[in-house]
C-alpha cells in the first residue's frame, strides 16, 4: 500500500489518523481494524473488526 495514502485515509467513523498493522489499518481510538486486500483498504465500518486494547 502506497504511503501517500496512508497519509489521506482517516478512520471513516470519528476521522482519527489510521495506523498500517499487517493486512490492516488500525483506528486506536475506536479500536477497529479495517482490512486491506490487494492493496486495497476497505474503509466500511460492516468490513472493520473490532480489536483489543493490547491490539490497537
């Protein structure tokens, strides 16, 4: 994934920077992962999983 983009995408749901974990970006104040296949973040809320304290 580009790290231009990573620089635009914000948490969809309160707007928080998104931080790059893996296959996924990370919402540390919603606690929610939103994954990334191929190259693509899907950026809905009913594709996001929640993660744990430790996690995020």
């Amino acid at each position: 994934m580009d790290s231009r983009l990573l620089d635009i995408l914000v948490c969809p749901v309160c707007k928080s920077a998104l931080e790059k974990t893996g296959d996924e970006l990370i919402c540390k104040p919603c606690r929610l992962a939103y994954p990334i296949r191929d190259d693509i973040p899907f950026m809905l809320e009913s594709e996001a999983r929640p993660v744990k304290t430790e996690d995020a």
